[in-house]
C-alpha cells in the first residue's frame, strides 16, 4: 500500500488522505516487508484547518508533510459526506503507539525527540520494555538543532518521532528532512505524556462519542481560545465554505 494508491479530500488549503483506518496507514508507513516511508506524518484536525486557512505559511508547512491524515471527527465527517464511504478517526496517539510496536516487529530503529528530560527517560524505557530498538533520544529543550540532526544521522535511525506541540514539531520534522531525506517523520504532540501516564487522556466513553475535545476543555479551560476554532470550522461547513 502506498499513499498514491489512497482518495484524498480538500478541506480548506489542506489535502488529506483518506485513510480507510489506522492499519492501511500503518502499512504505508512500515509495509509489509519492513521497508519505511520516506517522508512524514502530519495529524489533521479543525483547528490545523482553520490555522492554515488564516495564515499561508502554516499552510506551506502543514503541505510540505507527505501524508495528511484525519485526527478529528469534524474533518472525518466532512470526508465522509464528500466520499460518500466509511472513514475513520485515526488518533495521533493510538497511531504511534501502534506504529512503535510495528517497529519493533520488523526492527526497525527508532529516535525519539521532545518532551521532558523525565518524560522522555520514562518513554523509552518503555518502549524498550516493548522491544522498540530505541537507537536515540533527544528531550525537547536543546539549543543546538544541528547536533540533534547529526546525532539522528550517527544513530541510524529509520523513524524518528517528535513530542514538541504544533507548529514547532512541523518546523523542526522540515528542517530535518532536508538532511535526512530517507527517514519518516512523526510529529506525536503530547503523546510521551499520556503514553507514561503523566497526562490523562479522555475516558473510554467520550473518545466513542467523539467528544475528547470537550473534556479537554473542561480539563483546561485555557483551550477556550483554541476551541473557538472548532465552532467557526463547523459554521463554515455548515454554510459550504470549506
């Protein structure tokens, strides 16, 4: 399977991928004879979206990553009616957990960057408990970007993982890809947190009615600025401007 063989629907300026669900996206990162996806993973939600619609650079950066898939149930929805068949959620989080233990099952060696010194201690040494073949790991408060990129380079890591929230992980993956052009980049947000147990992801039971980002919000009300996004997103769908 490869990303060429996939439907993809524009959203605003955004083209992404309709995967079918996580394991036909799983097998176009790490087919079935081990071999790795040269290029990188970008989660696309309303809020990416509706970022991206306001501001062109973003745009440009969320673009130059070469698969785009659904992580939110507003996009979802609005590929489901263009397509008129079956697409699902597929979350960051729940897919690169997923991708990790495929790692591990074909050997694949992986390099982990961002979050904190503890954090990111806790996530490989997990992942090792997972018989992922962490080759490296670089928490997310370095100063010097190059080395970091040569110490990807020296490790011979083949999928590299990025903890260091949107849009600085897409900057960074960017950056990197232009030495590493052989490698797959995953930016994973706040996976490493909630991968360890130091952030609680939302009940079983609000995941399933798609309501993660309402506990968010309830969680960190903070994120009222950010959610205002998801209701404009929806008016302009409702209205047919996306």
């Amino acid at each position: 399977m490869t990303k060429d063989n996939v439907d993809s629907v524009l959203i605003g300026p955004l083209q992404i991928g309709a995967y079918q669900d996580q394991q036909q996206l799983l097998e176009t990162i790490v087919d079935q004879q081990g071999f790795v996806f040269a290029g990188s993973a970008i989660a696309i939600n309303p809020e990416k979206i509706m970022t991206a619609r306001q501001d062109s650079s973003v745009a440009s950066m969320l673009q130059q990553a070469e698969i785009r898939y659904a992580d939110g149930i507003g996009v979802v929805a609005v590929m489901r009616q263009r397509l008129k068949r079956p697409i699902q959620r597929i979350p960051g989080c729940e897919l690169w957990q997923a991708l990790m233990l495929r790692c591990a099952e074909f050997k694949v060696p992986v390099y982990l960057v961002g979050a904190k010194p503890e954090v990111l201690a806790q996530t490989k040494a997990k992942l090792q408990q997972q018989h992922v073949h962490v080759v490296g790991a670089t928490d997310g408060y370095f100063g010097d970007e190059q080395q970091v990129i040569e110490s990807i380079k020296q490790s011979g890591a083949q999928v590299i993982s990025v903890a260091m929230g949107s849009p600085k992980q897409e900057q960074f993956i960017d950056r990197c890809k232009q030495q590493l052009p052989a490698c797959f980049f995953m930016g994973v947000g706040g996976s490493y947190d909630v991968f360890t147990g130091n952030v609680k992801r939302a009940p079983a039971i609000w995941c399933k009615l798609h309501l993660e980002w309402a506990y968010r919000l309830l969680s960190q009300p903070s994120r009222v600025g950010r959610q205002g996004k998801l209701f404009h997103y929806l008016w302009l769908v409702l209205r047919g401007r996306l």
